[in-house]
C-alpha cells in the first residue's frame, strides 16, 4: 500500500509570533509594564523602532502619507513590513487626522510606559525592590551557567527515558511535555514515552528548546490559576537583569511566586531554597525574551563525534548504524537530512553514510504501517461486500480483496465491526470464520 508519511512539525514562534497570539486586552494589559514595552521594543525591526522613537512624543496622530514619506522609494516594501509589525502588536492603531486622511498613532498605553522604560519614574520593577543584605551563599555566574545546564539537562534525559531525568522531573514539568505533545502516555508504563515532535524537538539548538518549552508552559499558565499577564511581565524583567546579581522576592504576587518556583525546576532561575527571599536569573532567563532572533547561549559544550564509512558511530558508546536503527527513527519522525546535518554545515559525515540513510528513508517512505484485524473465510460474497461496505463507511476499512474475500479493519474498529455483523448474521455466525489475527506491514512481511 504505497503511501507518504506525514509527521506534525514542531512550530516554533519568536516572541513577536506570540504576543500576535494574544488578544488586544491582554497586549494593552501587558503594556502597562515598562520592561514588557522595552522588550517589546528591542525586538522590532529598525525601521519599526525609527518611527516609534520619532512618535513618541507626538501626541496627535501621524499622517500615513507623511510616514510614507520618511523612507524612500525603493524601500517601500521594508515600510510596508514594518508598518505591519506596529499595527499586529498593537503599537499604533489607525485613527484619522483633520480632513479625514488616515493617519496612525501610537497606543497610549505602550507610549507612556515606553517613556517610563527610557526616562525613568514610575515605581520599581517587580523584583527589583528590597535592600537585601549580603548573600553568605552567593552564587557567580560560572555556577549559575552548570546549573541552568544541568537542570535543562535533566528534563532532556527524561524524554529519552534516561534513569539520569526521572528524579529531578516534577509533574508541572511533565505536564507541559504533554499538553505540548512533546510526551504521550502509554498503557502500562510508570512515565510518559518520546513522541514524533519530541525527537524533532532533540535536534533543535537548546536556547530554541527552551523558548519552545515556555511557549507551552505559558499555554497552561491560566488553567494553574496564575495570571498570564503577570508572568509575562516577570519574564521580561527578567530579560534586563544582570548575570550573577541576586533580587528580591519583596513585592512578588503570588502567581508570581509560583512562577518562580517553575522557572527555578526549569534551570531559568537559582534560588537556594523555596521559601528564601532571593533569586539569581540565570543566562537562560536573561535570553529568553528575545525569543529566537538573538537567542543564543554564550556557553557552550565541546565533544566529538566520530562517524566511520563502515556505518560506526563513536560518542559516549560506540553503536552501529543500520536499516534497523534508521528505520526505528524515522518511526519517530527524524528524517534523513536531520540525521545527516552537520554542526554549522560542516560535512564531517562521510557521503556513503548520508546516502544510505537517504535511501532507506526513500524505502521506509514507500509504505504506511497500519495495525489490524484480518477477516478472511466468508461464505458468501454478499456477507463480504455488506461487511466491507460497513467498516468503509466507518472509515475503518484498511484494505481489502474482493477476489479473495479478504479484508483488513483497524484495530480501533475492530470491536464496532465484529459488533455490527454478529447482530446482523446471528444465524450463520459460527461459519463465518473472523480470525482475531494482527498484521503489521513490515519489510519482513508481505506487502500489502
């Protein structure tokens, strides 16, 4: 059954991708924090930034000819883009000037606190507040970094099933692998297993995977009984502290609080026990709000890895690759071309090796695997074609061979087929042999 697999890819969204997300209240909500404005601001594109600065103190409206005009003719395309930007995240808004002709304003909202970011005034920003005495345990940014690592670390190995993640993994953590279909529960098992998306989400660089883990998380926020807009106003006065410096938790809400406490399980912030009243941002929460145009880590791991013509792999272990292993990856959605990238398009992968998994996966490509129930040894045609016709309008029908009187019901409908056509041939059922047999197409099994 020749057929192309499809797998769910992991969509990624920078941070002005999100906030587009949001609804207009929450934008203008988020607003009225001045380092939500300055985030805000840091991320667009130039020329947005030129015509907020030249805007900001302008009271009335703009004329959207005289903005036109601000650029010239062979960039039109670049203002348009830009202009676009503003009106998406709600900067500026559409509103008429004398004589009718449109014209755009800045939201007031985002304007005075903008002000407020780079004048100064207004009260401190959440956490900042609070005069802390010295910390004996005091923490340098060396520390702060293997620490953030480690704990991002330990959720990396509970994905993979690792016994190294599955002590340090709380449920609110792995609730968000799951809601994120990152992680899936299966029967009979203690912890969830590795999905599709969540070996495509492996091969994403780590500052990546952390954006994309607190994108889901933030999903959730709101059914914990937390308020989004807090915590994401907390996130981004994170993004303007200083490495290594620790803040107080006087004046924190208590979502916030409880914000805090998930960041500290998910490595973005230190805090040396739950109930001390001082944090310390890590790299990764100082780099966070710039979402994925800027966010890279300044630390990084050195390895190696060494990949023979003869199809062996030296890391940690020395392991094979095989049709086998290839083909139990693509299972799980890793293509070919994601298991022969190189680091920084280097090609350090010898071309026999690339191009045998390519045609594995060319082969792997050429079938749909599909689990079911064989139905075989009908008496009669019309018996056949009335079952057949019942589990096709279902949509449950896999195959099926009407010469042979043979056909294949997915497992799923199973019990809704057997079900139908017990009630219905009650007076012939014994000789009508259903055999509760499972097929799977495999390679080492005959085609269907």
């Amino acid at each position: 059954m020749a057929a192309v697999l499809s797998s769910k890819k992991v969509d990624c969204k920078d941070l002005h991708s999100y906030l587009k997300t949001l609804s207009p209240g929450v934008l203008d909500r988020l607003y009225t924090h001045p380092a939500t404005c300055l985030a805000v601001f840091r991320e667009l594109p130039e020329l947005s930034k030129h015509y907020v600065m030249r805007m900001l103190f302008v009271e009335q409206p703009v004329s959207q000819q005289v903005v036109g005009l601000w650029v010239g003719t062979k960039h039109q395309e670049e203002h348009r883009s830009s202009s676009q930007v503003l009106t998406d995240l709600r900067v500026w808004h559409e509103q008429a000037i004398a004589g009718g002709l449109p014209g755009w304003t800045l939201n007031s909202i985002f304007r005075q606190n903008m002000k407020v970011a780079l004048l100064g005034g207004g009260s401190p920003w959440t956490g900042g507040g609070g005069n802390l005495p010295v910390d004996k345990y005091a923490k340098d940014i060396s520390f702060l970094d293997k620490y953030a690592t480690e704990r991002w670390e330990c959720v990396l190995h509970f994905m993979v099933g690792s016994s190294e993640g599955s002590d340090g993994v709380s449920k609110d953590i792995i609730d968000v692998l799951l809601n994120s279909g990152l992680m899936k529960n299966e029967p009979n098992e203690p912890y969830p297993s590795i999905t599709q998306m969540g070996f495509q989400f492996l091969l994403m660089d780590v500052a990546s995977q952390i954006w994309y883990f607190m994108l889901q998380y933030l999903e959730t926020v709101e059914a914990r009984g937390m308020d989004l807009i807090e915590c994401l106003s907390f996130l981004f006065q994170l993004s303007f502290s200083t490495l290594g410096k620790d803040y107080s938790t006087d004046g924190m809400s208590e979502s916030q609080l409880r914000f805090l406490q998930h960041l500290r399980e998910f490595g973005l912030v230190y805090q040396r026990k739950r109930k001390s009243q001082r944090y310390y941002p890590t790299r990764s929460a100082i780099n966070l709000a710039s979402g994925l145009s800027s966010n890279k880590s300044e630390t990084s791991t050195s390895g190696y890895l060494v990949v023979e013509t003869n199809y062996r792999v030296y890391a940690y272990t020395v392991g094979n690759i095989s049709r086998i292993s290839v083909r139990d990856a693509l299972t799980r959605g890793i293509s070919a071309e994601q298991k022969s990238r190189s680091p920084k398009d280097t090609p350090v992968i010898p071309p026999t090796v690339t191009d045998q998994i390519r045609l594995w996966e060319l082969e792997y490509d050429r079938f749909r695997f599909n689990e079911g129930v064989l139905y075989s040894q009908f008496l009669s045609q019309t018996d056949f074609e009335l079952l057949r016709d019942y589990a096709r309008d279902l949509g449950v029908l896999i195959w099926d061979s009407p010469a042979k009187r043979v056909m294949v019901v997915s497992r799923g409908g199973h019990d809704d087929v057997i079900g139908w056509f017990k009630l219905n041939h009650k007076h012939d059922l014994p000789d009508a042999n259903e055999r509760n047999m499972y097929i799977r197409v495999t390679y080492e099994d005959s085609y269907i």
